[in-house]
C-alpha cells in the first residue's frame, strides 16, 4: 500500500466512522481507553490518528497531542485543536518527536491503514520513554464482522472500509515482542452481527455480556495494551556501604592537660 492509497484508506475510514456502525465501535472503544488511560501516569501523551474518537480524553497527563497526517483537511485538525488537545500535522512513519520523549502513545486503527505499519511501530517504539506505553486499536479478522468483510470482497460488497489490511491479534503480538513492546492486557468488543442500521445493532446488544463470557476472543474490534521492555534495565539505588569492619577502628583523639 503505497502513501496515497493510504490517504484514500484514512479518509475511508473517517466516513465509515460516521455510520451506524461506526458509532458503534467509537462508543466501546472510547470506553475501553477511558478505562485504561486513567491510570496511566506521565507528562507527554501523543494520539495518532482518527480525531473522531477522544482516546485521551480521561488522561490526566498535563501534555496531550493530537496528530494527523500532513494532507488532513483543516477541519480535521480543527476538531482536535477545539478540545484540550494540541494538533499537529505530521507523517506517522517519521514522528516528529525526540526519542524516549513520549510516556504513552495511541494508535486508533492506524497500523490498517497505514502504508507502512512496521515503521509505524518503529518510531512509536523510538519515541516511548522506557517503561512507556502504547494502546492499539484494530478490527479483529478473527470474528463475524471479519469473516463478512471475505465474503463481501467477494462478492463486491464490503462492511468495513475496503482498503484496510486488517491485522490478527497474535500477528500483532509477534510486531511487538519483536520491538520488546510487551503486550500486557487485551480487551475484545463488538459482538453484535455486522448490521448496517442502528436499530438492529442495539436489537443484538444482548450479545455483548454473552460474547464477553463465551467467545470473548470474537469480539469486531481489539484493544492492545503494551509496555516498552528495555533490556538490562534496573533501578540501582543508594550506594549504601552495608559492610561491617572486622577490625576496630582507631580514632584519634585530643590529648588532656
């Protein structure tokens, strides 16, 4: 996928996020990141990508960025700049950001529609503080709304916006271990069918308890939370002398009159 098709791709994606069940995915996913990113301490936090969704909206880290691609429209990066977030326009494979600078970083279905997902990861991985964090969001192939997406690209109908290459969550997890980014929890949602009406997707909203107990790995969507491993790391302390002498030692003292 070259940059342009990537463009296409990214605007696609905007325009299927204003539908039914577009909606539908925004609304589990913002409540998936509000839960992770509440706790997640630092100074700088960096969103890449789909302005739609507010995924810092919860942290409480006082710097929080809102990037875009360099060829956003303007009112796409008026949506960020009109909340507390700072919009930036930059290419997500060369980040504009100094190296271990960032604490946290997330990435919205970005890597699917990226032209270049591994140097995605790659400069997310240069940006992180060690110990820094990383939430990834992504359409699970692995589901109904996955197996819906083969069978309309057959038939010429597709559900979910055509140009994404949508990524399994193992193979995810192999891109990470291979950047020491530790995946630490996963969180799976969207049960209901790929239906295209809101009206029908709130009839099967039963389906979300009875995925989440029975098939929680067939979830539409996953959220990936990792931690950046730095090797041979440790915290060192006080260089306390804990050694006892064997010896008494002599010590000089003033002669008396």
């Amino acid at each position: 996928m070259d940059s342009a098709a990537s463009e296409k791709s990214i605007i696609a994606l905007d325009v299927w996020l204003q539908s039914a069940a577009g909606a539908y995915v925004r609304a589990f996913e913002q409540a998936c990141l509000d839960e992770l990113t509440v706790d997640i301490f630092g100074f700088n936090a960096l969103q890449i990508g789909v302005p739609q969704l507010d995924a810092l909206a919860a942290s409480r880290m006082p710097n929080k960025w809102q990037a875009a691609t360099r060829t956003s429209s303007a009112d796409e990066l008026a949506f960020a700049s009109g909340g507390k977030q700072i919009a930036v326009a930059l290419d997500f494979a060369d980040l504009p950001f100094a190296s271990q600078s960032i604490d946290l970083v997330v990435l919205p279905h970005v890597l699917e529609f990226a032209a270049e997902p591994h140097q995605v990861l790659r400069e997310v991985e240069r940006v992180l503080i060690p110990e820094g964090q990383v939430i990834i969001c992504g359409f699970n192939p692995a589901s109904l709304w996955g197996m819906r997406q083969g069978v309309g690209r057959i038939a010429s109908s597709d559900y979910l916006p055509v140009s994404g290459e949508f990524i399994s969550l193992p193979r995810l997890k192999d891109w990470l271990k291979l950047l020491n980014l530790g995946a630490t929890r996963s969180h799976f949602g969207c049960y209901a069918p790929p239906c295209r009406t809101a009206h029908w997707l709130s009839r099967f909203s039963m389906m979300e308890s009875a995925g989440q107990r029975w098939w929680p790995y067939l979830g539409a969507v996953y959220v990936v939370h990792a931690i950046k491993r730095v090797k041979g790391m440790h915290i060192i302390g006080p260089a306390w002398n804990k050694k006892t002498s064997k010896r008494p030692a002599a010590v000089p003292a003033a002669n008396r009159e």
